[in-house]
C-alpha cells in the first residue's frame, strides 16, 4: 500500500508540473510511473486544490497544491 500511495504522490507532483507547464502530460506519465487512469485522479486531485488554495484567496504555491493534494495519500502512508 505505501509504494502505490508514494507513486500516486508522483503522480500528483508530476501532475502539477504538467498543469504549470513545466513538462507535458505524456512526460509526467512517465516520471511518475503510474498509469493514465491513475494519472487522471491525480491531475483532478492537484486541480481541486489549487481551487481551494484559490478560493481561499491564498497564493497556490507549487509545494501547497502538492502538499493539499496528496495529504490523503500521507495520512494513508503513516497508518
């Protein structure tokens, strides 16, 4: 369970770095090793909180949308 959770963060990170144009969506697949349906929940995850981040008048910072996104796959790591 704690490798998939640490590949679905990859996936979230990579995700990011995609929705800010960093590296391409074919390119974030790849660093993150999950697959596309995978990569898909991830991508929405990273959106979701950007919104929020948003929405909360806060700066959406790279490590915030990060670290918003994948705090269920932390909680999860740690059980």
């Amino acid at each position: 369970m704690a490798k998939e959770n640490a590949r679905k963060v990859l996936g979230v990170t990579a995700a990011v770095l995609a929705q800010m144009g960093h590296i391409s969506k074919e390119e974030a697949l790849e660093i993150s090793g999950v697959d596309a349906k995978t990569y898909d929940e991830a991508a929405h995850k990273a959106q979701m909180a950007e919104q929020e981040l948003k929405s909360a008048k806060k700066e959406a910072s790279f490590y915030d949308i990060v670290s918003k996104a994948t705090s269920e796959y932390f909680g999860l790591m740690n059980k």
